[in-house]
C-alpha cells in the first residue's frame, strides 16, 4: 500500500516518526506547515495522515465523519483494531483518543480508488492554507499570529451518493469564516466528482487561533516564507 512508508508497525501498535509524518505533509499533502517539521517544538502528526491510514485500514464509506480531538505526537502507539463497526476511536495505548470516526452506508474495498480519493483530499486539503486560510484572512480583515500561526485541523465529513467510483476528485465550492474574538472557524465545502459528474459533497472545518487585526506587510511575509518552502523542498533542502 502507499501509505507503507510512513508509518511502522510494531507489536505495541502503529508508530508514526516525525520523519515520516513530515515526508507524508510535504510529499503527499503538498502541506508545508512548520507544526509537521520533525524539529518544531509543537510537532503533531498531520491529521490526514491519520484520516488517510483509517480509511486505508476500513475502506471507504459511503458516509462518513471523522473529528479530531488531540494532536499526535511522535512515535506514539496508536491502536488500530483488526475490525470496527459504524464507531472508531483513535487511541495510543495509554487509552488517550486523538480522532473519533462515524460511517454510514456501504463500503468499498478496493486499493485503487481507495488511494485515488485518499491522494486527491490530502492534496485538495494540503493546500489548505494559501488557496483558502489566507484568503479568508484578508477578506476579514484578520490573521493569525504571524510568528506562530496556528491553524488545527477539526473535523472532516462527506457523503457520496454510490460508491461505483473510478477516479474521485475534490472540487471547493464554498468557504466561511465564524469569528469569535481571537477565535475563527472555518468551513469549507467541497463536491466530490468523478469522471466530472458530481458524487458526493463533503465539508472541513478548521480552528485559527490567536485572531488580530490584519497587517497586509506580516501576510506578504507568510505567503513568502510559505513559498520559500515549498521552493526549498522542490530543491531537495530540508524544511
């Protein structure tokens, strides 16, 4: 399976490194956080990471709904069991729950589009930030703390009308942001095609924390910086 190279299984369960969970972000999600650098003091796992390894593990459903409760730090021993039925809680072997999982409906099995619609949502999901987060900023007029931006990932669902796929594909359709003082909510909602005709519909939504008035200079400076490494891993320089 693709996902093999980053993760390791051991006997206590499912070992991430934070090498691996940082070659998954920048290599499959095209997701260049810093959270995911292996030497970021506030390093966590990527949440599709564990989205894409459950549904690599159980299938694909027609309905499903993932919620992410705790950030998952490096080689933690995650437990995932041999079956589920319609629940699934994510937990490391100290009984301490990092994602829960609710599906509905049928399930399809096979690798193939199983991967494809894994490889299509991380990507459409990786790009997260620059496509979607920083316009939302600025048509609000607000940012995130430019020095430690924090943007957590929340929840995750979609339903699809069949499973008779071939080749999925994310499409955005429509973005929000809820503010709350310091607080903002986002929510994006996507279609789910295949072969151009729509299948599905499906939402995420994300928390951006440490809101402030917006400063057009430190925004010119994130989309930089963010460049700057994507650039830098393109170019084979650690990031």
């Amino acid at each position: 399976m693709f996902l093999s190279p980053y993760y390791t299984q051991t006997d206590a369960g499912v070992e991430i490194s934070a090498e691996q969970a940082s070659q998954f972000a920048k290599g499959v999600a095209q997701d260049f956080n810093p959270i995911h650098d292996p030497d970021n003091k506030r390093f966590c796992v990527p949440g599709d990471l564990l989205f894409a390894l459950t549904l690599g593990r159980y299938g694909l459903s027609q309905s499903m709904n993932f919620r992410f409760e705790g950030m998952v730090g490096a080689n933690a021993q995650l437990q995932f069991p041999q079956t589920i039925g319609s629940e699934f809680g994510l937990k490391d072997t100290r009984e301490k729950q990092y994602l829960s999982m609710q599906r509905e409906g049928e399930v399809l099995e096979n690798p193939a589009v199983i991967e494809a619609f894994i490889r299509n949502y991380v990507a459409f999901s990786g790009h997260n930030f620059t496509d979607v987060v920083l316009p939302l900023m600025q048509r609000h007029q607000v940012m995130v703390n430019p020095a430690r931006p924090l943007v957590i990932y929340e929840s995750m669902g979609f339903d699809l009308e069949h499973l008779n796929l071939v080749s999925p594909e994310l499409e955005l359709v429509n973005t929000e942001l809820e503010i709350q003082g310091k607080r903002g909510d986002a929510t994006l909602e996507f279609a789910i095609k295949d072969a151009g005709v729509v299948v599905g519909t499906g939402r995420k939504t994300l928390v951006l924390s440490g809101l402030r008035e917006i400063c057009p200079d430190a925004i010119d400076n994130m989309c930089t910086i963010y460049a700057q490494r994507q650039q830098s891993y393109r170019d084979g320089v650690a990031v």
